[in-house]
C-alpha cells in the first residue's frame, strides 16, 4: 500500500452534538486516499458510538483521557503516516465533498513541493475568511494566523521542529505557524480551495477564555522576539477592547457600520 497523501486528525471530547456533521463531511469525500485518525478525549456523552457508525472510513480510533487538545493532537500526530496533516477538530467539518480532491491534485501538480498549504475557510455563521495570495510575514502573525482547520502540515516538519507545545492551552497552533514559518521559513503555499466551515464556538472562541488567548499569544510574540514589551501592552489593550465589543455584541455591528458612523 502507498503512502496516503494526506492525514486528518480529529481531536475531540464530548461533542455529541456536533460530531456527526464532521464525520460525514469526511465519509462523503470523493477522494479515498487518505487515512483518518480520530483521538477521543474519553467521552461521557454519545461521542463515540457516534464515531463508531463511520468505523469503516477511520484508519484508527483511540478513546482515553488527555491533558488538553495539544496532548491529543500530539497523538494523532505519532499514529499518522500521511505525508501531510490535517487539524479537523470535533464541530469542524470539510466545505464540500471535493475538497480532499482539490487539495490532493493541488500538491500533486505542485512542483516545488511546499511544507505548508494553506487555504480558506468558512465559520459557522457563514463569513468567509479569504487568505488570498497574504504574506505570512512577521508583520502578519503580530495581528493575524491562518487557520489550522484549513492548514495542511507536511508531518517531516513535526520531526524538525517538534510536535504541539502542550504549556499553551489555547494558542500552540499559532506558536508552531511562528516557529515553522516566520523563524524557520519553510516553504509555504496559498491553496485557492474553502477548505472547512469552522465551529466558532470551539475552545478558542469562548469569551471565557479570551484573556487567557490573549496571554498565551503576547507570550508567544515576546519569546520569538516579534514585539517588545511596550508593544505587547499595547495590543493587550486593544485585543482586551475587541474582546469585550464582542461579548456585549457591538463588535459585529460596528465592523459593519464603522464607514457610515464616521461620516455623520
């Protein structure tokens, strides 16, 4: 048997609610050469007989307990023989049915042969995030990150620069994109594909965690040296403003309104 193209690691725990519509996204691909890795965090919902009804399309299924999502994702890491990655979490599902296609003959076409693809996604309330042809610069990831639901990881760069840093809670993802693509610069590729529709009320997104968020990000920005301290207590001051427009739910209204206001 060939090497599969492309692994899909899904992490999840106690996701009864949603866990179908990841499964099926993925039963229903046309493509087939892939392998998929699903990592339980020991649910007590219906989780996994859930999982279980798509048996036949998983490579294996592992259901024990974890230290956080970066512990579970590190496992899937070491069980995946694909050559390259892909983070779909619990809640998160592919965009269509030819979306591992796409990608597949993307990186197949692809002469240079890139450690990184990236692409689009959509989040749950149908807002499309369109990277286009961004560049992943310093300046970029001081503000911005790609979306690791959209992210295909070549595994090699899991070798070179280790797996998930399981301190973080919240933002090893976003760690590993500066490790591997502002520091190391490895060879990274814009996909034209909407990749996944992301659960926007995943771990991160919670209005309880933000502050943790935004400790863990500024943490990561100063240790690579990206920004000095003054700097980080700037955007400490201006990710907390955001946040908190969020919670009350003017962020949405005023992001949409922000050019008629200012012409009154």
């Amino acid at each position: 048997m060939t090497r599969s193209i492309i692994s899909i690691i899904t992490v999840c725990y106690n996701e009864e609610k949603k866990i179908k519509a990841t499964c099926e996204s993925i039963a229903k691909q046309t493509y087939k050469d892939f392998e998929w890795i699903i990592i339980d965090g020991k649910s007590t919902d219906k989780t996994l007989s859930i999982i279980k009804e798509y048996k036949k399309y998983t490579t294996s299924i592992t259901s024990e307990k974890d230290t956080g999502i970066y512990n579970a994702m590190n496992k899937g890491i070491l069980k995946s023989k694909g050559e390259y990655l892909l983070f779909l979490n619990g809640g998160d599902y592919l965009k269509d049915k030819n979306v591992l296609r796409k990608v597949s003959d993307f990186i197949q076409k692809d002469k240079k042969k890139n450690e990184i693809y990236y692409g689009d996604l959509v989040y749950d309330n149908e807002e499309v995030v369109d990277y286009g042809e961004a560049k992943l610069s310093k300046k970029f990831f001081i503000n911005k990150t790609i979306s690791h639901q959209a992210t295909f990881i070549k595994k090699n760069l899991f070798k070179k620069f280790g797996g998930y840093d399981e301190k973080y809670k919240i933002v090893s993802d976003y760690e590993f994109w500066i490790k591997t693509i502002v520091k190391g610069r490895v060879k990274v590729k814009y996909l034209p594909v909407i990749v996944s529709v992301f659960d926007l009320n995943g771990m991160s997104t919670t209005y309880k965690i933000a502050r943790q968020h935004i400790k863990e990000r500024l943490g990561v920005l100063l240790k690579y040296n990206l920004i000095y301290q003054k700097q980080a207590v700037a955007l400490k001051r201006k990710w907390l403003i955001l946040t908190t427009l969020k919670k009350i739910g003017l962020y949405d209204f005023l992001r949409k309104n922000y050019r008629k206001i200012i012409r009154r």
